[in-house]
C-alpha cells in the first residue's frame, strides 16, 4: 500500500482525480484551504494529504475497504442481535 505525501496547489484539489494521469488515480484526504502572504499580496493555497495510484491499486484498495465495511456491519448486526453490549 503506497503512504500518504503532502501536496500543495494554488488550486483548488479534489478527492479524486482521474484526468490528470490517464490510467492513473490521485487520491487526496484533509484538503485544507489557506491564505498566505505572498509579497503583501493575500492568496490562497490548498494543502492535503495526497497518493498516486493506478486504477487497479485504487480498485483493490476499495474492494479492501468494502470488505471491512462489510464485515464490521456483520459483527455490529451480531452484538444487536444478542441484545446489544452491556
């Protein structure tokens, strides 16, 4: 699984990207606006947390995700079903 990097633009990010790198995914979390002082001019910045992936390392890591939401759904149905936690 690739690590997160930090990743700043003067414009503005999105949390997915497919356009930018044909075949490719850019995946972003905690996009933060900013404003700076650039020379006595106030511009704004975007900060994040960034990861480059192919579209099969971006389809593999849903596909994981989708299966721990599944199973904690499982185990949460379970504690319900036997009279919730005490």
């Amino acid at each position: 699984m690739k690590k997160w990097r930090i990743e700043e633009s003067g414009i503005k990010l999105t949390e997915l990207d497919f356009k930018t790198s044909p075949g490719h995914v850019i995946q972003r979390r905690n996009i933060i606006e900013k404003e700076i002082d650039i020379e006595g001019e106030i511009s704004t910045v975007y900060e994040c947390e960034m990861k480059f992936l192919t579209i099969q390392e971006y389809t593999e890591e849903m596909k994981l995700e989708s299966d721990e939401i599944k199973q904690l759904m499982a185990d949460l149905s379970e504690i319900v079903l036997m009279g919730g936690i005490f």
